[in-house]
C-alpha cells in the first residue's frame, strides 16, 4: 500500500493498494481508495469488482459514496458505479 499524495492540500487521502510481487502484480491489479481525512470515510473505490459481464470477466469500477450531513451514523445516501469495458 502507498499513500498517493497527488491530492496534498485537499481534504482526503487516496491509497493505492497492490500486491508487493512484480509477479503477481502483472495478474491482480491494483485498486485506490479515498478517505476523508477529518471522518475517515470512504469517498471512493477504483478497481476490479466482484461483477462479472457477459464473458465472465469482472469489471473495473470506481464507486463514489456520499454520506448524510450532522448525523455520526451517517447512511450511504448516494453510490455511482461506472463501469469501465
């Protein structure tokens, strides 16, 4: 895991997560994830999914999250799910 901080100066911090083998990296890729720093929710997720298309491959995504406002037990209120072919 590496902390990728081309989002210094902002309020979040985005990690990229991958396999420490050369090898293995060349099958699993990596996925990133940005957290709010002040709350640490997750605010995004980049990367293969468990949801498979037609072929049987599975997608990659990025889902964004969106939380309630005031509320410490805030629910997920909003997620987009844009797949990529």
């Amino acid at each position: 895991m590496r902390d990728d901080d081309s989002r210094a100066g902002t309020d979040t911090t985005s990690f990229v997560v991958q396999i420490d083998s050369a090898l293995l990296r060349m099958i699993i890729p990596s996925i990133t994830v940005v957290y709010d720093r002040q709350s640490r929710r997750l605010l995004r997720y980049e990367g293969l999914s468990n949801l498979r298309d037609k072929n049987g491959d599975n997608y990659n995504v990025r889902i964004e999250f969106e939380y309630l406002q005031g509320n410490a037990n805030a629910q997920l209120v909003k997620h987009d799910l844009a797949l990529a072919d």
